[in-house]
C-alpha cells in the first residue's frame, strides 16, 4: 500500500526534463465554465500556484481565458512550512516535498483556493503574482 489516498495524489511531471512535483488543488465544472488550480514545487525549490478558469464571457462574447500562477522563493519555504504547521524534529529533518504538497492540499483545495493569497499576505510571506485575461 502506497500511503497515498486517491485525494492525495502527487504526480511527478517531467516537463523540459525538470522533475517537478505537482499537486491538484481544484477542478471544477459547471455551466460551460471549468476552474483549475494546482500547486508545484519546481526543482529550483521555488512553490508556484498555478489557476487556469474557462468559460463563456456573456452572450454572444465568446470565451473568458484567464491564468494566472502566485510565486514562493525558495528562500520563503519555511516561513510557509511553519506557518502550515509544519515543524520538523529539532530541526534537523527537513519537511519532505511531498508532505509539504499533502499539507497544501488539505489547507486549500476546492473552493479554498481563493485563500492562498490571503493565507500569505497574513503571514508574512513575499510572493510574485502574474496573470493574463485573454479572450
């Protein structure tokens, strides 16, 4: 047995031969209009949260596209590791990746997506925002 639930599954990606370990946090549907989100810990040790949401823009407008992916340095990950509640024993055992992803999951699947942000804000910990609307 693998540990891991169906809710919990961690996918290794090997995009442009970079390992990354991705999580999904979101994937909705309803009435034409689809919403995403996933978080990745990239090799470089950097978090990216990323969204993607679909859908029709009004009658007659076509489609609405809009993506956008919310940055931790690397350098901010234990900041979010303690701030998730996260600890390790006397310091010594670093947080693995995949129960850092687990940890996300938990904290903001679904709807709970549209804390991150906030959750980040209030403690304290820098991230970078692009996004793009696109129709």
């Amino acid at each position: 047995m693998s540990g891991r639930g169906a809710g919990e599954r961690l996918a290794r990606k090997e995009e442009a031969g970079l390992g990354d370990l991705t999580v999904e946090l979101e994937r909705t549907a309803r009435q034409g209009a689809t919403r995403q989100v996933w978080a990745r810990l990239e090799r470089g040790g950097d978090l990216v949260f990323m969204g993607q949401a679909l859908g029709p823009a009004g009658p007659g407008a076509g489609v609405r596209d809009y993506e956008w992916s919310l940055r931790v340095a690397a350098e901010h990950l234990p900041r979010l590791r303690r701030s998730l509640g996260l600890t390790t024993l006397g310091g010594l055992w670093p947080v693995s990746e995949a129960r850092l992803l687990r940890a996300l999951r938990r904290r903001f699947s679904g709807r709970a997506t549209r804390r991150i942000e906030p959750f980040l804000e209030a403690h304290g910990i820098p991230a970078s925002l692009w996004n793009r609307v696109g129709d």
